[in-house]
C-alpha cells in the first residue's frame, strides 16, 4: 500500500489500483477550472483510488464515482471515509452502475494504453492501463455513450494519450451530439508500460526510434443540446 498526491489531497493506494500520475494530476487542474458548487452532480469514471472524486467532493459536489473492479471501489471507499468526504462509490462497467442518471460533470482517466493482446485484460495490475492494440476499447464506449449522462449543458473531462489518436476521440464526441475540443496538452516521460513494450510500438508506428516521451491531452466536451 503507498501513498500518492492527487490535487493536494493523499489517497492510500494498493499496488493493484492505478495510482494517481501525470494524467491524473492534469485532469485535476482542469477540473479545477470547472464552475463546481455545493450540490453540482459530479460523475467519475474509472475512479482508480478516488483522487479526482475526492478533488470534486471537496468543493462541495455530490459525487458518484465507477470502477470496473472490487479492489478500486474498496480503495475509493476507503480514501473518502479517511478524508471524511461523502462519496457514492459504484462497482460496474463505464456507465452501467448510474443508467438513468445525469450529472453536471462527467471527468474520466480510463485505460488507454494501446498494448499487444487484442482484448481487455480481466485481472491484475494492467486492467487499469490496457486497452487493446489501439488503446481505444474503453475511449471509444465512452465516446458513444457520456452524452447519455450529462444534463443539458453538462460536461465531459476527459484525458488520454496522443498515441491512442485525439482525432478520433474528437470524432466520436461529435457524432455523439457533444461539442469537444483539446484544452490541455503536455509531454510526460514514457513510465514503466510503456518503455516495456517500446519495440512493439515501434514497430507498429506508433512512436519513432527515439521517442522516449508521450503527449497528454485533457479533452472537453459539452452538451449543449
């Protein structure tokens, strides 16, 4: 079990949940941007440890948070009860477990990183970055199907690596009914995945020869309709 800063707040993290890094941190500085109030319905999808749920809980927001395995949501719960923060924390699939709901903010970090096996890991560590050799299998259900939990005017949050395509994300957004666009951008080491599987994606274009660095991006989403 380690400790990890997300927002300025410290989450317990075991060594099987996804620990807040740099995707983390940058979403939680673009949530910080969004006008959150007492009582505004914040959703987050793949909470991991429950850092951006507990970011939007302390500045007054109803919160619900998703994650697809048993050790994330006991984890979130555990990280809300220690910080005294009521959060609503959900076992399920993306947005199965809040069907029928809607919320003034939708923020997600879901798995992204393309990887060699065609399907979605089902245990382990690597459920919360893997996401088929495209890296899109849970972008592109997100893609389809946020619009369907946000209210009128409401908001999506959403970061994920350039190596999965920004293009296509936009797309999808648009097709969708959601006006998006790129708000934030920046350049981070490659970690451990990724140097571990740096002739594979060489190999399939992804990166060039002497990459050693992957572009970020928070993309922003809203119903405007």
């Amino acid at each position: 079990m380690t400790q990890n800063d997300g927002n300025s707040s410290r989450v317990l993290v075991p060594w099987t949940v996804y620990a807040p890094q740099h995707d983390t941190l940058l979403l939680a500085r673009a949530l910080e941007r969004e006008d959150i109030a007492a009582g505004t319905t914040v959703l987050d999808v793949g909470t991991g440890a429950g850092a951006l749920a507990l970011a939007a809980a302390r500045r007054g927001a109803r919160v619900t948070a998703v994650d697809t395995t048993r050790r994330a949501v006991l984890t979130a719960r555990l990280n809300a009860r220690l910080a005294r923060l009521p959060v609503e924390v959900l076992h399920g699939d993306l947005f199965a477990p809040v069907a029928g709901r809607r919320f003034d903010l939708v923020v997600s970090n879901p798995p992204y990183v393309p990887a060699p096996a065609a399907a979605a890991p089902r245990h382990g560590a690597a459920v919360a970055w893997d996401a088929g050799r495209d890296g899109r299998l849970l972008l592109d259900r997100i893609c389809r199907s946020a619009r369907t939990s946000l209210r009128p005017a409401g908001v999506l949050l959403l970061v994920h690596s350039a190596l999965c395509g920004v293009a296509p994300t936009l797309a999808g957004l648009e097709r969708s009914g959601l006006e998006a666009r790129v708000t934030d951008r920046c350049r981070v080491p490659f970690g451990p995945v990724l140097r571990s599987r740096g002739t594979w994606l060489r190999d399939r274009g992804l990166i060039r020869a002497d990459e050693e660095k992957e572009e970020l991006v928070i993309i922003r989403a809203e119903r405007t309709r």
